[in-house]
C-alpha cells in the first residue's frame, strides 16, 4: 500500500508565490494561448548511473515541482482550473527504488495546481485542451523529446474528425517569462542572500586550507565539503587556479599543486534550492602578496569598487563595465603594462589583452540568468531587485613578452554579487573579504 501523504521537502517559497507568476505569465500571454513548460529530463551519466537531477530553471519558476517528468500547461480562462500539471502518479515499485513521489494529489494540495493528471494520460488530454487556441508558448529546441511530442500532439488535432482547431502560432516562450525573472521578489532575495552566506563560508574555509604544497582538488574538496554542510550544492564546477592556472578564465582541471609564492583564484558559488551565488576571490597561497602582485591586486580592487558604485537604479547595466575598464586601464598605464594614455588605450582595445572579459552577468535561478543585456540597442537601465555580479579581472599570460617577467602568470579577479536596491546597491557576499591587508592577517592567523 502506499502511504496517504508523501515525505516532501517543504517549499522555501510559498505555494501562492508559484501560482502569482502564473497568473502574471498568463496575463501577459492573452487568453486565446497555450503556455507549456517541460521539466528537465532525467540525464544519465554512464549505464544506468544518472548526474544529479536539478530542475529546469523557468519550470521550477513557475511550478516549484522538483520531480522530472512532468509537463506545465497554462490554460487562461479553463473553466476547470489555468493551471494543469502532468506528473508522475505515485507507485510503490517505484518508491522503493528511487523515494517518494508527490503524484497528482500533492500537485494540488502542496504544490498549488488547479488540476493534475498522470503524465501516461498527456497524449490523450493535452490536445484536447489546446484545441482552440490561438497560440502556443513554449521553448523550442530547448529538449528534442519534447518538440517532438509537441508536434504529435499537432498532428493528432489535424486529424480529428471534421478537423481540430489547431494553434495558427508557436511563440517563444523566454521573452515574456524571462523578464518576469530578473525581478526578484522579496522571497527569492531572500533565498539568494542565504546562498550567498553559505558561499562565503566556503570561501573562507578554503582560504585557511590554501598553503603551498597543497593541491587545487584539496581546496576545491574543502569548498564543496562546507556547501553541502549547509544543505546546498555547487552552483557550478568551481575554478580553482593557482599561480599561471588563473590566466586561464574558466580554468576547472583543479589538479596543480600550490607553490610558494602563488597567487589562488577560486570562483565558487552555492547553490540553495536553484538559487544562486557566485564569489570570486584572489590571495597568496603563502600569506603576502609579492610587490607585482600586489599593485595588480589594488587595480583590480579599486576597478570593482567603481563598478559597484555603478549598480544603483536608473543606471545602465554597463555603466559598471565602463567604470571598470577606466580604472583597470589606467592602473596599467601607470604600471607601464600599457604604453600611452588611457584613453588612448581605452579607444583601441589594447586593455582586452589584460581584461577580456565583461565585468558582470545577471544572477538568479542560473549563474549567467536570464534577462535581456540591452533593448532597442541601448544598455538596460537597472531597477530594484535586479541582481547582477561585479567582477574585474586582471589575466597576465605566462608567455607575454611584451611585459617583463616579474609580471607574467598573475591572474586575479574580485567577484561580488549585487542587488539593486531603491536606494543602490546591496552587495549579497559583503561579508568575504576582498581588502588585502585583512585577506593578509586572515591567511597569516592560520
């Protein structure tokens, strides 16, 4: 017999949030469309091992269901109920092996929806229910097994007899929904501030393990070890790149060993119910920065620091990128790492050599979120809970004979997260050390 109630984890955001960001959605799309949203398959890694199952980002937005084979429909105006979820009924052959299952009833009653059927059943009860509409919004060529459904489901309307009515539009679905999610409610800052939290705690707990002779793996072991303590998971492979390995921007071997007089880049983030952070820190394996590594290290510093400035409403989203570039080229003229002027530099590109990279991204449910960068050509203006990284970074190639050599392998990059408030910036990870005089007396107290 299978037991009345499943053993679900609770939702950290609340039933009534899900169902808002529906109504909003279905606002946005009209009443005469079809919105449907596929959960994330199950992905296997070898044979019959699979990778560790995370939701598809817009579905859990809109669903908060965390169960893989499960389809959304979005129906406005359905006299029956908008909001239809397609699950996996529960079976106790398939509970013993892989746990509990919510099944249709705790779609309703936990999870929110207006109405639930197994997922065996969608191919004879969701083509009734798009017939007659105009439009359907979905995400193409996002899953190969789910357009494919899609248009089985097409075809069996056209040959329903005297004809189905048959939806005239496929719309792509992330312009309407990803602007709902570079707006964080006050729920989901919240979660970002608790993964933020956990994230900082694993960045210093690296930074005490971080001495020379000890390998990348160590710390990277060190890092996932305090991130899982806290009930979270890595919200990406972390980089852990010690002295030349940190030129390499997304450098994830993490298999050198630390040497005396390195520097170490870690960029590591948590991951706390699909929210996400991402800090990026740089210090010396051996507890003080050599004199080069240093003046790098206050450019960098004083760059971000310019940036964050940038982050408040009513700013464009690279006016922060801006700020950074002027700042960073113009510690490299002065190093004599550029030749000319800042300007001049600035103008030409000669910086991209240095600094190739932007110097922040949107941060939500994915690492790099989802949110237009610009509109009509322009640089997107900042508003309220947006939230975004500031990173700046200096990357030294260990082959580049156009500087002297004392500076050449040094890479570093300070990352912080930001949230746009009514009155600026909130930066989330404040509480990791980034001033090189406290980053000193922390490695040097271990």
């Amino acid at each position: 017999m299978i037991p009345s109630a499943p053993n679900l984890a609770p939702l950290t955001i609340a039933a009534e949030e899900f169902a808002r960001r529906r109504r909003q959605l279905m606002q946005m799309a009209g009443n005469e469309a079809v919105v449907l949203v596929a959960a994330a398959p199950e992905r296997m890694r070898n044979a019959d091992a699979a990778w560790p199952y995370r939701q598809d980002s817009d579905f859990h937005y809109l669903a908060g269901f965390p169960e893989s084979d499960a389809v959304l429909a979005l129906l406005p105006g359905r006299q029956h109920g908008e909001s239809v979820l397609f699950c996996r009924e529960r079976d106790v052959a398939h509970e013993r092996w892989h746990g509990p299952t919510a099944g249709t009833g705790a779609a309703v009653t936990a999870y929110g929806m207006d109405d639930a059927f197994p997922i065996e059943d969608i191919d004879d009860i969701l083509p009734g229910m798009i017939e007659g509409r105009g439009r359907v919004y979905c995400h193409f060529g996002r899953e190969p097994a789910f357009d494919a459904q899609l248009l089985g489901w097409m075809r069996r309307l056209r040959q329903l007899r005297g004809g189905g009515v048959v939806p005239k539009e496929f719309v792509a679905l992330g312009h309407l929904l990803h602007d709902l999610r570079l707006f964080k409610s006050r729920a989901e800052l919240k979660l970002m501030r608790g993964s933020a939290a956990i994230a900082v705690q694993a960045h210093l707990a690296a930074l005490q393990l971080a001495q020379p002779g000890r390998a990348e793996y160590e710390v990277e072991a060190e890092l996932l070890s305090v991130i899982r303590r806290h009930g979270a998971v890595p919200a990406f492979v972390p980089t852990v790149a010690g002295g030349a390995n940190a030129c390499v921007m997304h450098y994830q071997s993490n298999r050198a060993i630390l040497r005396d007089g390195d520097l170490l880049l870690i960029d590591a983030g948590a991951e706390l119910d699909c929210y996400a952070s991402d800090i990026s820190r740089t210090f010396p394996v051996n507890g003080r920065y050599s004199r080069e590594q240093r003046a790098l290290y206050e450019v960098v510093l004083a760059a971000q620091l310019a940036a964050i400035d940038e982050v408040r409403p009513g700013r464009p989203f690279g006016a922060a990128h801006t700020a950074a570039v002027r700042v960073l080229t113009e510690g490299l003229c002065e190093l004599g790492l550029l030749k000319g002027n800042a300007d001049a530099a600035i103008a030409d590109g000669r910086y991209k050599r240095f600094f190739p990279a932007k110097t922040g991204h949107w941060l939500g449910l994915d690492v790099h979120d989802v949110g237009d960068y610009r509109i009509d050509g322009e640089s997107r203006l900042l508003e309220p809970d947006m939230v975004l990284t500031v990173e700046p970074g200096l990357y030294i190639a260990p082959d580049d004979d156009s500087v002297a050599e004392r500076w050449r392998g040094i890479g570093i990059r300070i990352e912080d997260d930001v949230a746009v408030t009514r009155e600026g910036g909130e930066v989330l990870t404040a509480a990791m050390p980034k001033d090189a005089e406290e980053i000193e007396d922390l490695l040097n107290a271990r």
